[in-house]
C-alpha cells in the first residue's frame, strides 16, 4: 500500500461520500502533525526572515 494508492482510490469517490472519506482519514493523523500548508507557511516565513523581510514587534503594534 502506498500514498499513492490511497490518493487514487480517493479519486473513485462519490463526492457525496468524501465528508465520510474525511472523517475517517483525520482519525489517523497526528496532533502534532504538520499539515503541508502549514510546513509551506513556515518554510515561506524562514525565508522572509532570512531576507530581512519581517516587521520588529514595535512595528506591528504601532
């Protein structure tokens, strides 16, 4: 079995059934699991950090 597999099989199901699909899938997903969206959000901030792009905390609250 594979991701890839699961990603397919995902594909053949009814668009009424993937609520169900969701549901079931989440229960096996770890708290402290990084979501892609969230490890692409921090590897974006790592790089406006290294770029010198950031606001200081004065800036923000001002």
């Amino acid at each position: 079995m594979s991701r890839n597999t699961l990603r397919n099989l995902i594909d053949l199901v009814d668009e009424r059934e993937l609520d169900t699909v969701y549901k079931i899938l989440i229960r096996f997903v770890r708290e402290e699991a990084i979501l892609p969206d969230e490890a692409e959000s921090l590897e974006a901030a790592r790089q406006d950090r290294i770029r010198g792009d950031v606001l200081s905390h004065d800036e923000v609250w001002s």
